[in-house]
C-alpha cells in the first residue's frame, strides 16, 4: 500500500507541470531536451568551429582551392581588368589644330638596325598671314631660305639667336622651347610670314621657304629696296646700263642684285606686235632689280618667208630698251629670245595731294 502511494505522488510531479501549461497558454512552454540531443548538439558545434573560411567567408573545401582562368578562387564574382588596358587602343592625344601641319622629318628608328638620318632640304610652301610649325635642330644652326630681299626678323625668345645675311635666316637655340618669328620685307609691314620653330633632336637641315606664284622675292613686289641692284644700275650712265644689262642677259648672265622668276599671272606681258611673228612670255623669265625689270620671251618666225624683227614694235611709255638674241633676221619657224627692259614706275609719295582751286584736281 505505501508502494502504491508512492509512484502516484511520483506521476504526479511529472505530469503536473505539463496539465498546468496547457491550462495556462499565455506562459511560455520549455522545451524537454535530453542529455543524449544536448551531447550531440554540443559534438556538431565544436565540429562547425574549425571549419577555414577564405577571404570570401565562404567554406573552404578541396574543390575550391583551385583557382579558376581569372586567378581568383571558384565562386568569386570579382571581374579581373586586362593588364593591357592601359595601353591598348588608347587614342594618342592630338594637340594640334584640325588641319595644322607640322614639318617635320623622319623619325629615326629605335630598332637596332643602323638609323637612317634624313638631312635632305625641307621645302615649306606658305601664304602671307599663315603660320608654320617645323622642326629644327638643338643646339645647331638652321639655315633658312627666305622669299624675301631683306628679311627682317621679329623674335621674343631672348635664348635664340638669329641672324641675317642677305635673304637667308640663320637660326639656333640650346633648349626645346618652341621659337615663333614673324619675318617680312624690311620697310613692308603690310605682309609677313610665321615660322613656329621646334628644337628635336634631329640632324640640321636647310630650310626652304616659298610662297606660291614667287619663287624668288624681288623689290617690285614688297615695295621694297633693293639696294644691291640700285648700285649696279647707277655705277654706270643711263645708256650704258642699259646696254650692259642687255650683254649680261645675252650671255646667260643675271645682274647683279637682280633676281629672277617666272612669268606668272599677275605680271603683264610687254605689247610686241608685228606681222608674221609670234611673241610668247607666258612661260617666260622675269628679273627684277631697283629700277628697272626685264621680261624674257620667245619670238617665232610663223611665215613663209624671212623677217627681221623690228625692235620698235615693242616700244611703249614704260619700255626703256628692247633687243634680240641670238638672232634678228628671222628664217621660217625659227625663234629668238626677246628682252624687254621696263622702267620701274616711283612709288606713291605718302605726302598728301592738294586740291586745286580750278577744278580738276583732287
């Protein structure tokens, strides 16, 4: 009998606990957790604590220690940038204008064959008012072809030296500072040229200046002085000038202080007319000195029979002399050289006219 009241006071202390829950709901339930869940809980944690994780904090396993084709771990999301993205298909930057030029020489070659160097003149054909880039030589002298009779040169740098002889530029400076001179006809300003020199590392070479329909400059066109032909033209009288100008053109002479060039467009051919011949200076010569200018052309015989040519068929106000060479009497289809010799017209004066007090004048 007391064994009977002893396992009802025991199922009743196990059992109570649980009657009492369910009739309360609001108070939290504790789980029953065995000693046997408690030592297998507490085996699988020590097991998770010494799993390795990567940089990634993603598990490490035998599989994704390898590296994948980009070099990072499998699994990484991480882009790889190519190592030639720096440099390939980058544009080269393009610091001159839309349209500007640079004369410039070639460059000579880093392989290790033997460098060619390209010490040919350069020819830079130029407008008045335009500028030009080009490429000089460091620490030597440039020589400079110029279309003008006497340069004058306008230079700021103060480390660059110029100098002038005759019509050519000698230029030099030690540094890389690009150097701009302005050059034109001493006595002219209206127009002028530009010239951007770049100091490289390049062999010295001679450079030839042109402008377009002048080859050579000539004191007609820049309104100019020149100096040189002036004193050939007065060591000697009127008509002896004359006739020495016409034997030194004869023998393929130029003058002295002249200078030559071909006829161009803007030139006016000399009025030669006579019957039977045919007078040609389009492609002709033209020498220009101080005061006068000599016209170079071609007479040709289209008759059928022998003519003389008449040197007064040339003659005009502004003619001062008019020969033949080699030939006067002309056959049938021959030619001769014809020069032409015109006197220069004065300069306008820059003093102011007066008018006149009858009309007529302004």
């Amino acid at each position: 009998m007391k064994f009977q009241l002893t396992l009802i006071a025991v199922s009743l202390a196990v059992a109570g606990p649980s009657a009492f829950a369910q009739q309360s709901p609001d108070m939290p339930v504790s789980p029953i957790v065995s000693t046997a869940d408690m030592m297998a809980d507490s085996s699988s944690e020590s097991s998770a604590g010494d799993v390795q994780l990567d940089e990634y904090g993603l598990p490490v396993t035998a599989d994704s220690q390898s590296a994948n084709s980009n070099g990072q771990p499998n699994g990484s999301d991480m882009p790889v940038a190519p190592v030639g993205v720096l440099s390939n298909n980058v544009p080269s930057a393009k610091p001159l204008a839309t349209g500007q030029k640079v004369h410039d020489v070639q460059k000579i070659s880093d392989e290790s064959s033997e460098p060619k160097y390209n010490t040919s003149p350069i020819e830079v054909v130029t407008q008045f008012g335009q500028t030009e880039l080009v490429n000089v030589a460091i620490g030597h002298p440039t020589r400079i072809v110029t279309p003008f009779m006497k340069p004058n040169v306008l230079k700021i740098d103060e480390d660059a030296v110029v100098s002038v002889k005759q019509n050519v530029i000698y230029f030099a400076s030690d540094k890389r500072t690009p150097v701009t001179l302005h050059v034109r006809e001493e006595g002219y300003e209206a127009q002028s040229i530009s010239l951007t020199l770049l100091p490289q590392k390049i062999p010295p070479r001679e450079v030839l200046v042109k402008i377009p329909g002048r080859e050579m400059a000539d004191a007609t066109v820049f309104a100019g002085r020149n100096e040189t032909a002036e004193k050939w033209e007065q060591s000697n009288p009127y008509e002896q000038t004359l006739v020495q100008m016409m034997t030194t053109l004869a023998k393929g002479d130029i003058p002295t202080g002249y200078r030559m060039r071909d006829f161009s467009p803007s030139d006016e051919s000399p009025l030669c007319q006579q019957r039977g011949i045919q007078f040609k200076f389009g492609d002709g010569q033209v020498l220009t000195g101080n005061d006068f200018t000599v016209y170079i052309g071609v007479a040709r015989n289209l008759s059928d029979q022998a003519i003389e040519f008449v040197e007064t068929n040339c003659a005009s106000r502004e003619v001062a002399s008019v020969s033949a060479w080699p030939d006067v009497y002309l056959a049938p289809g021959q030619a001769t050289e014809v020069f032409v010799v015109d006197k220069d017209q004065p300069r306008e004066s820059n003093t102011r006219r007066r008018r006149s007090l009858i009309g007529g004048g302004q």
